[in-house]
C-alpha cells in the first residue's frame, strides 16, 4: 500500500509587507521543505481582520503575498496556494471550535495579551478569538505538520488540545498535528528593541526590514540598528540580545555557522560587522524581489494559481466539514 504524504499547512496574514522574520522564521523553511510534504500555504485573511484593516490595502497586499509565496520559491504545482476567506469552511468550523474551547484556554495566548496591551480597551473580540479559526485552518485538512516561528507554538499546541476534545466529545474526526519550529532563526527580534520580536505591526519601521526594502534602506537600517555594551561580536541571547539577533539574521542570509561570523569578525568592530551583514541580506533578497517584480507584473497568472489553489483546498474542506456537521449534529442530514 502507498502510504499517503504528510500534509502540511501554514500561512501568512496579509497586515502589511512581510519582514525577514516572517522570511527566516517561515517561509524560507517552507521552501525548503515543500518537496517532503503534501502542501497547503494560505494567505489567513480573515485573520488579518482581527486587528482594523483598510479594505483596499488588504487585498492588495493578498495579492502581494501570493506573489512572494511565488518569489520564494513555492511550486504551485506542488503546493495549494489560497486566500483563506475564499473557502467558507475556514470561518464554519472556526465557530463550531470556538463553541469548544474555554474562556480561560484563551486568555492564556500570549499573543493576545501582547496585542490586547497594545489596543486596551478597544480590542476586539476576534482578536480573543483568533485561535480556534487558526485551529480550524489547521485542522480542516487532516494537518501532521504545521511550520511557523516561535510565537505560534502556543497555537498549535491549543488546536491539537481542541482536536482531542472535539475526537472525545464527538467521535474520531481531527488529525493532531504537530509545530515545525527552526532552532535557530524561530524568533527575529525588532532592531530597534532586540527584546521584541520584529513584527509587521510594529511602530517603529526602522526595526524591521521588509522583504521589498531597497538595497539603500536595508543598508540604513541596519548601521542604526542597536547594539548591546562593549564590543564583542560574540552570540549569548541572554547578555548581548542585540548583536545575537545580528548574527542569527547574518547566518541565515549567509549560511555559515554562527562560530565562523564571530571569528571572520573577531578584534574588527560593529561598523565593519553591520556593513558585512547588510550586503548579506541585501544578497539574500535580491533575487527574492526580482522575482516578485516578475510574478506582479502577470496578474493573470497568479488570479489563476489562487482560483486553483482555492477550487482544491475547497474540495478538500467540504469533505471534512460534511463529516464534522454530521458529528455535531448540525443542519438535517
Ligand atoms: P503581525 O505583526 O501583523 O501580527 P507577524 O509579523 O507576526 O504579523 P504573521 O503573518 O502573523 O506575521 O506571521 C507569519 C509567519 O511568520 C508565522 O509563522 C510567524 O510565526 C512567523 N513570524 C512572525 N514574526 C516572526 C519573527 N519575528 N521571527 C520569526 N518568525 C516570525
Ligand atoms: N496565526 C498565524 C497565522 C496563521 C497560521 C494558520 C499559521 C493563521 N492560521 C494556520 C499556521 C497555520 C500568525 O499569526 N502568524
């Protein structure tokens, strides 16, 4: 018997540009790892909502996001590439999974409490809500595996806690899945604060470098981006925050090993570190946005892949939804 492929699931909300960190954290690894897997990238519209969002922007930026998934190197031959709000399973089970989870499950997620001190009083209840959406976008497809940074962990580890409580209250239906998180890279910190994680909403542009920044602005953001006292180029995350995260960008826009960049740099000071560092990121996007010129000069195209990506993962979710409703016992037959 053909044992049937892993399938993996992941995706990007559409809130703005993505940054080197959604890069190294996510999609780089997803790139690298497409092959192995029976693949699902999505682009979690309905999410993005979850904080105010300005119409036209978003489904601009839907658009761009589809076309970096592309400039990264997804094979939409091999992947399903889709908009999440395009197959309406997403938002039903979302609901059905929120009538599950518990009030208090949800006010542990660190991402909320981040995003609700930010907002205080006017946050939304989507925002509290986010995860059992997430949960169903995982969960719709029979999902193993689920490559995100650090800061998602927390989620998928409540959607695999929401898959055994739905299998045991209603029968066996969900797959648990698991996280696929980078051991190094899973976490990019802001340049400006190398204690907060760079982050599209962030205040402060200066501290995160976007995939489509120019060779200049890489260049400029990186020589003002912070370092800690003294003048080691040496890695401790806990001592010297800032130039570690340095060194975990130069590694993954290079590929050497972190030991070898502190020896190239060894007795040489930050103004020679940052200057090495930024032609390297400047190296790493730049066939990254040449191609994502290409991909958004041909809407036809992309329009085409996301109508395909959309007609197969709506197959896919409609199976299962027809299964769940069954089980809950929703609807007449
Ligand atoms: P927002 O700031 O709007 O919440 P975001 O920057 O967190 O957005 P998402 O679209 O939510 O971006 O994340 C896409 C992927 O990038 C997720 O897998 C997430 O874990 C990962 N990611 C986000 N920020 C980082 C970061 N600073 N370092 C590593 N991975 C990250
Ligand atoms: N919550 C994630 C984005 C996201 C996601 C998903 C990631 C929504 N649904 C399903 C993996 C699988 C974030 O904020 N980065």
């Amino acid at each position: 018997m053909v044992a049937m492929p892993e399938l993996l699931f992941s995706g990007v909300k559409p809130t703005s540009t993505p940054h080197i960190g959604n890069y190294i954290g996510a999609l780089k690894q997803w790139a690298e790892i497409q092959h192995r897997y029976q693949c699902l990238f999505c682009i979690v519209d309905l999410h993005a909502i979850t904080v105010p969002q300005d119409p036209k922007e978003m489904r601009e930026r839907t658009l761009e996001i589809a076309a970096i998934y592309l400039a990264i190197g997804l094979d939409p031959k091999r992947c399903t590439l889709f908009v999440q709000s395009e197959v309406h399973e997403h938002a039903e089970l979302g609901w059905i999974l929120g009538t599950l989870v518990k009030m208090s499950e949800l006010e542990r997620m660190t991402q909320y409490k981040d995003k609700a001190k930010v907002k205080g009083e006017n946050v939304g209840a989507g925002l509290f809500n986010y995860p059992s959406l997430m949960a169903a976008d995982i969960l719709l497809y029979d999902t193993t595996v689920v490559p995100v940074g650090e800061d998602q962990m927390q989620h998928v580890e409540l959607t695999r806690m929401l898959a055994r409580r739905f299998n045991s209250t209603f029968g066996e239906t969900f797959v648990e899945p698991q996280s696929l998180v980078q051991k190094v890279g899973a976490r990019i910190m802001s340049l400006q604060e190398p204690t907060k994680k760079m982050s599209k909403s962030d205040e402060s542009a200066s501290g995160t470098i976007m995939l489509t920044d120019s060779p200049d602005v890489i260049r400029k953001k990186i020589s003002r981006a912070v370092t800690d006292s003294g003048t080691d180029i040496t890695y401790d995350a806990i001592e010297r925050p800032a130039i570690s995260n340095l060194l975990t960008i130069f590694h993954h826009a290079t590929g050497k090993p972190i030991k070898e960049i502190e020896a190239e740099y060894a007795g040489k000071g930050y103004a020679d570190f940052k200057k090495g560092l930024a032609e390297s990121v400047v190296e790493m996007l730049s066939p990254i946005q040449k191609k994502l010129d290409e991909f958004k000069s041909d809407p036809g195209e992309l329009a085409r892949i996301l109508d395909a990506g959309r007609d197969a993962a709506q197959e896919m979710a409609a199976k299962k939804m027809k299964v769940v409703m069954e089980r809950v016992g929703l609807g007449r037959k």
